[in-house]
C-alpha cells in the first residue's frame, strides 16, 4: 500500500488524504518519522484535517516528542471542535490527559 501512495506522491498528485494516507501507512510499517512528515505535510495542505492532527501526535508519541504530540492533539481538538467532530475530539482528549498523568 505504501508503495503504491509513493508512486502517487512521485508523480504529483499531493494532497492532504494523499498524505494521511501515506502517514497511516508509515505507522502500520512501525516507520513514526517518516510518518510526522507526511502527517505534517496534511495538517499543512488542510488544517482543518483533524484525524491527520490526532495521526501526527500519535506519531510524535512513538517518538517520544511528547510536547509536539501535546501541541498536535490539541490543535486537533479545536479543529474537530469546530467542525463538530465529537468523536475526535473525545479521542484526542483522553490521549492528552494521558500524556499528562504523573508517572
């Protein structure tokens, strides 16, 4: 699948979904840099692309840069807020709270 997203991007066709789609696929392969690239490129290409900003603190999490992951999160849940994404919002709410737990 990622190759064939690859191919897509190569040959010109960027697009936020292009790029959630490849930032998915680098997660599922366990590849978490490459994925806050393409992740990052989405939240740039739509900002209003909540599900790529809870993606991208997902892959910021792996990473372990937890205050970029924080920061993703929530923007993410103003943007889903705004657009009545109740689901994403409720989602990334829980992944900050967790972020946020003493350890």
């Amino acid at each position: 699948m990622r190759e064939r997203l690859e191919k897509l991007l190569a040959e010109g066709r960027d697009n936020a979904l292009l790029r959630f789609g490849l930032g998915n696929s680098c997660l599922q392969e366990d590849d978490a840099a490459s994925a806050v690239i393409h992740l990052q490129q989405a939240t740039l290409q739509d900002p209003s692309y909540s599900a790529a900003w809870k993606l991208l603190g997902v892959a910021l999490r792996k990473l372990e840069r937890l205050d970029e992951a924080e920061l993703a999160w929530n923007t993410g849940i103003k943007v889903a807020q705004e657009h009545g994404d109740l689901q994403a919002v409720k989602e990334m709410t829980v992944f900050v709270k967790r972020l946020q737990k003493p350890k």
